[in-house]
C-alpha cells in the first residue's frame, strides 16, 4: 500500500500532463541515499533551471513481522512497539527529504510498506518514471551477496534507467 506522508491515501499516479519527465528517487536513514538525493537536487533540479522532472521520492518501511524475524514466543508482544519504531523512522525520513527538497516545485513524498527492491521497482511503475535514482553503500562482495543489494536488484529489474549514486570516499 502506497501512502503519502502523514496521510493514509493511497497515491494515485499522476499523469504527466504538463510534459514532465517522472523521476523517483529511493531514500532510506542512510548517509548514502540523503547524498544521492542531494546530487539529484544538485544536477536536476538546480534553483533558476527550469525543472523537466516531476520527482518522487520513496522510503521503503519493513513490515514489523520482517523486522523481527522469527524471534520464537513472545515476538507477537514486541510487534506493536517494532510497528510504532518503524513508522517513526520512515517518517524522520521523508521529513528530511522534503527539508532537502525545498526548492523542488513538483515532488510528491511516499512511504511505502514491503521490501525496498520491490517497492522503488514497483514505484517506478505505478509513476511511470523515466528514471531511478538510488545510493550506493559500497558494501563488498560478500556482505553484498549476503544482504543482497537494492541498487543491484533496480538495475536488474525496474523498467527505466537507473542511475546508481555513489558518495565518493572521505580523503584524510
């Protein structure tokens, strides 16, 4: 279920009647996708230019269930306050997002529930975007294959170009 931030609507996709391209853009808690959404803004959607995107930006939040995992006897207890953390994550989130997208005349703010890959795969449908943006956390080989990686699976699978954005490393 697709819900805007701080309303329980479902989203609708809108039509891109005023010639605008659709961006979406994937954010999480992580300084990787803040940074990505920052390049975004920086190179689409600079003050003064004329803005050929409409932007959408997507928080995934997990469901408590997935959070917890099978925690045994007593998880059914803990999923009401996992539940509440998660709302108020996503929420942090997509209230940063609309803090960095201040200057953006035409962005819409969605959290949305289930697993990232799908949901910014799926968002890129249901808005019929031209583009993906999502950050790059660098993880390694292993932990990579392990955890599996969103930007790897959007490649692989959403219907647009993707664009994968990757914080260059701190020079000490």
């Amino acid at each position: 279920m697709a819900e805007e931030a701080g309303a329980s609507a479902t989203v609708a996709p809108v039509a891109a009647g005023d010639g605008k391209m659709t961006m979406v853009v994937g954010v999480d808690e992580s300084e990787h996708s803040y940074y990505a959404l920052q390049w975004t803004l920086l190179h689409f959607f600079s003050p003064g230019q004329p803005q050929q995107y409409r932007l959408v930006v997507v928080t995934a939040k997990p469901t408590a269930a997935s959070a917890v995992g099978l925690a045994g006897p007593g998880a059914a207890d803990v999923l009401p306050f996992v539940e509440a953390d998660l709302k108020r994550s996503s929420q942090r989130v997509i209230e940063k997002a609309k803090e960095l997208c201040a200057q953006v005349s035409d962005a819409v703010f969605e959290v949305v529930e289930g697993d990232a890959r799908n949901v910014l795969c799926e968002a890129v449908e249901r808005h019929h975007a031209e583009m993906l943006v999502v950050g790059n956390h660098g993880y390694g080989a292993i932990k990579r294959a392990v955890l599996g990686s969103v930007s790897d699976y959007c490649t692989h699978h959403a219907h647009c170009t993707v664009m994968i954005v990757k914080k260059p490393k701190q020079k000490h």
